[in-house]
C-alpha cells in the first residue's frame, strides 16, 4: 500500500472511532475523485450532488467494514460510489441523463495512459484492455465508466443487443485469463 | 441455470460490478450474494481489478454545498473552523489536558490498585493487535463473569515521548466508540469492566495515540494506528 492509500486507510480507520476531523480529510482528499465517478456515471449534476452526499454518509457508517487486505482504501470507496449510482440509473425511467447538458468526462484515448506502471493493478488492466477488439474494449469503458446498459450500447455503437452481450461476456473472460497471465509471478 | 458453476459466477460477478446486469437479474444476483460466500469473492476479485478503469475519469471537485449537508447530516454543524463542543463552550484544551491526564491516571491507579486479584481469569473474548508487519503487539482478554479485562503487551515498546496508547471498543450500533483504558508497554495489565459493555456485537476494537493521561475528551484525539477484530470464544 503506498503512502497515500495508508494516509486513507488511516483516515477510515479514525472514522469508525467518530473522528470527523478524520472523516472532513477523508472528503477533502478524495471527493473529486468519486464526484467526477459520479457525474461520469449520471451525466447529470443534480443526481450526482445526491449521490456524492449518500456516497459519504455511506462511507461514515461503514467505515468499520473497510478492510485494508482486501484492497485498497480508494477501490472500496470508489465501488460504493459507483453501486450508489448504478442503483439511481437502474431505477430512472426516463433518460434524464441524457437531457442534461453533460460533458464528457471519460478519456476513450489510450496513448495517455502509457505511462503507466506496467507492473501495477493499473498498468495490468491497461494492457488486458489493449488486447480486446475495439468494439468490445468500447463496450467494457462504457459500461464501467458511463454506466450504459446493454440496450444503450446497442444504440450507441449501432450493433445488435446479442452481440453486445457476447462481447461485454467475452471480454470478462478474456481480461481475467489476462490478467492471470500478467501477474503471475 | 446452475449458479454453482464457477465459470458462470465468474461472468455474472463481472457484469454486476461492470453495471451490465440490471433489473430482475440484478435482483437474483444480489438475492444469491447473500448466501454465496464464493460469489462474494468474485464480485471483490473485480471490483478490485477493474477499479483503475476509473483513473480513465477526469476528477472534478464538488461544489461546496455538498459538503456543508454531508457535515450537518453527520452531526459536525458548522465544521468551517473545525471546532470541537469544548472549544466552543470557550474552554482551552491545552490548559485542560494536564488536569484530564491526572484525574484519569489517579483514576486508573485506584481501579488497578483496589482490584482484588483474581484467582481465574476465564476469556470469553480474545483479540490481538498487530502492526501492518503482521508483527502482534498486543494480546487482549475479556472475562465477562468477573468483568475483567486483560492487557498483554507482546512486542510493543513505549513511545518514547509522553503520548500514550488507548484502547477503544467499537459499538455495533456504530454510536461513539467506548474507551478500554490506556495499553501497557511493559507488564500484562487487568483491570475491571463495566458490565454494559455489548462484546457481542462490537465491531472490533481499535488503538489510537492520545496524550499523556489519555484522550482528555473520552472519544479518540490522536491518530488512530491499529485495528483489531473480537472473537468470542467457545461459543459466547
């Protein structure tokens, strides 16, 4: 774990004594890393201003349910953020994140994550998703990072539901062989 | 459909942390995540690999008002000035920890010396507190039939200034954590419980570095350095 995640890991673990000095650091440090989650996911700022507020007061109550072997600090927050608004999208029945004027926030261009550490979790990922078809890799980053349904990615990449599912389906498979592969010692 | 095949839990963890699996599907899934301790690695296995996908997402900071609600709704009011209840009640912290530090060390003398010893010490619940090293530096037993508590140092050396550590049980319902007492560095310690104290349902127990005496206010001051899960033994 490297300095700034035991800084975080820190911080958590003095949220579950109460300390809300602790926990207003805790925001300060990582809040536009999850909003921009958030706004990326909604693609609309009022949802997104709810969402980071459950985000947090989610993360106050549980802290104590963070555990730092399974992960870091920034990837359990993260993931709470995301399911918060994965749940508000799957309950909207109308597009309103389509209506509002959002910017694209998701970076689809890969030459600027070359410097990545190729060794790290991130680097690994990076060079799984490489290797995928550029149909596919499309669907994974927009699934994850935009939140799209099978249906909207059918209509966005203009390809029929099935094969959008096999290829969401298939490259799960093929970044875990990947990424098997990859970090084997 | 048979959930038990690990090819399968492996696609549908993946679709569920990627957000492609929705509505009844989603339901089911969440419905088998509750029983399936396997399928809860899973979900963790992709939750953790995909997560750098999110470095792909350009940060953006919240407008202020966000915060200002999340701080009234955790109870903090106005946390601009980051004032804690006895600074604002105008008294000094400074000139209150001396006297704090006393009480609660002549206190924890007179529990420690009026203590009768005891001549069992059953533990019904047992912890021990490592560092990030794995290296265990505590060993902690609780006794509830004589409501005691023992402190064992292991491998932990004073701090070599006057800070101190304590000793916080966190309560289940997630209300303020409970202080313990201070840690030794030197001798196991035992010292009496108060009979309130929920084990049971304890979330864990944690150590934070307080000054001299002990935190002043009766909720942790410093920085909090070790985590410890409780585990009950022979069934309590």
């Amino acid at each position: 774990m490297d300095v700034n995640n035991r800084q975080l890991a820190e911080w958590l673990m003095a949220c579950t004594l109460s300390d809300k000095r602790a926990f207003a650091r805790l925001y300060t440090a990582t809040s536009p890393k999850l909003y921009g989650i958030l706004v990326a996911l909604l693609k609309n700022r009022t949802d997104a201003d709810e969402a980071l507020q459950e985000t947090y007061l989610n993360i106050w109550k549980n802290a104590a349910s963070y555990n730092p072997e399974r992960g870091e600090p920034m990837a359990w927050m993260s993931n709470i953020a995301r399911f918060r608004a994965l749940d508000l999208l799957r309950k909207q029945t109308t597009r309103r994140r389509y209506e509002d004027d959002y910017q694209q926030t998701v970076s689809h261009d890969d030459r600027q994550l070359l410097a990545i550490d190729e060794h790290s979790d991130g680097g690994v990922l990076e060079n799984c998703i490489q290797r995928l078809q550029e149909q596919a890799r499309r669907c994974v980053i927009m699934a994850y990072c935009e939140g799209y349904t099978h249906e909207e990615l059918s209509h966005k990449l203009d390809a029929p539901i099935g094969t959008v599912k096999s290829w969401v389906r298939r490259s799960l498979k093929r970044l875990r062989e990947c990424i098997h592969e990859l970090s084997a010692p | 459909m048979n959930y038990q095949h690990p090819e399968l839990q492996a696609s549908l963890a993946g679709e569920y942390v990627m957000g492609t699996l929705h509505g009844r599907a989603r339901q089911r899934f969440e419905h088998l995540l509750e029983e399936d301790a396997r399928l809860r690695e899973q979900v963790r296995y992709w939750q953790q690999r995909l997560h750098p996908l999110t470095d792909r997402i350009a940060p953006i900071v919240p407008p202020i008002s966000i915060w200002q609600q999340i701080a009234v709704r955790v109870g903090m009011g106005d946390e601009r000035e980051h004032r804690s209840w006895i600074q604002r009640l105008g008294l000094n912290i400074p000139t209150l920890w001396p006297a704090a530090g006393v009480c609660l060390l002549v206190i924890a003398i007179a529990v420690v010396m009026l203590l009768p010893r005891p001549v069992a010490f059953d533990v019904d619940y047992s912890a021990s507190i490592h560092n990030e090293q794995q290296q265990r530096l505590w060993d902690i037993a609780v006794d509830i039939q004589h409501q005691q508590l023992r402190l064992s140092p292991v491998a932990i050396t004073s701090r070599g200034d006057t800070s101190v550590y304590e000793l916080w049980l966190l309560p289940g319902d997630g209300t303020a954590p409970q202080s313990l007492g201070l840690l030794p560095t030197n001798d196991t310690v035992v010292i009496a419980l108060s009979a309130s104290i929920a084990w049971a349902t304890a979330n864990g127990l944690a150590v934070s570095i307080e000054p001299a005496g002990g935190s002043p206010t009766g909720l942790p001051t410093g920085p909090v350095v070790y985590q410890a899960a409780i585990t009950a033994v022979n069934g309590s």
